[in-house]
C-alpha cells in the first residue's frame, strides 16, 4: 500500500510479540507461533528489500531460516 515505514514498525512489533510467545507461557501455542514468526520476518525482509536496505533484508531472512527444524515451518517458507 505504499507506506513502508508503518508496515516497518507494525511488523517489528508483531515480531517482539512472537518472541514473547515462542518463549512459551501457559497458554502458549509456540508451534503456530513458529509459523507465524517464519511469515513475519519474511514480511520485513520484503519491507527493508522496498526500503533499500538488502542487507537488513537478508539479516531477517537468516533469522527466518534459524527457527528450529521442529517447528515443521521451514519447509513452508515463502522465500527459501
């Protein structure tokens, strides 16, 4: 939609409220956090690639692929 920096700052957020999640809790759903943390930082690396800075891109990508093989999300990353 064009405003990158508020897709920036949403996605960063949602990133740090995942963290929290996959950490566990009583409530936790870490595996569908997983999932979720894997098209996250995928989304930011997309947002940093649009705002020029592909080495942040590539960070998050890294992170992306970093999650544990237990999770199951690795085979379903968008970007590999």
């Amino acid at each position: 939609m064009g405003e990158r920096e508020r897709g920036r700052v949403a996605l960063e957020e949602a990133l740090e409220l995942s963290e929290r999640l996959a950490a566990g809790g009583p409530d936790s759903h870490a595996t569908d956090m997983f999932y979720k943390r894997a098209y996250i930082l995928h989304s930011l690396a997309n947002v940093y690639r649009e705002l020029g800075d592909d080495d942040r891109a590539l960070e998050y990508l890294a992170q992306a692929r970093s999650l544990p093989p237990r999770s199951g999300c690795r085979s379903n990353f968008p970007i590999t």
